[in-house]
C-alpha cells in the first residue's frame, strides 16, 4: 500500500513494474543487466484516486499521462 494521505492509499497491485536494459553509454554491464525500471499506473481508471485529485493531476501531469491513461515512469 502506498499511502499518499490519509484519504489517498493505493495498493501496490496497481502499479506495474518492469525491467529492461538500459542503453546508452556504460560500464561493461550495461548490455547484459536488465538496470532499467519501469512503472505504469493507470492514473484515469484508478479506483484509489477520487475524482478531484484525478482532475487536478491530470491538469498538472496531464502531459506525462499516455494516451492509453497511463503514467510512465522510468529510472536508468
């Protein structure tokens, strides 16, 4: 569970997340170890975020929201 507030606690079970490896430049790992880090979370269909937090993060992130309604977020 990741509690964001007393009001807003997501399960874990909504997020996914995945591994991939990681391009660019790098020590000599780079091409052979899933170090990449990836979470969606599909912010639009969310049962845990009530409608006026949706809104409001849409207005602010609605830039980073694919179309398919989810966020992506990576870490390399």
């Amino acid at each position: 569970m990741l509690n964001v507030t007393p009001r807003i606690q997501i399960p874990l079970d909504e997020f996914e997340f995945t591994y991939a490896r990681s391009g660019g430049p790098g020590g000599q790992n780079v091409n052979k170890v899933n170090s990449k880090a990836v979470m969606r979370w599909n912010v639009t269909t969310s049962p845990s975020l009530p409608d006026d937090v949706r809104e409001r993060f849409l207005g602010t992130f609605g830039s980073r929201v694919l179309a398919t309604g989810a966020l992506l977020i990576t870490s390399e």
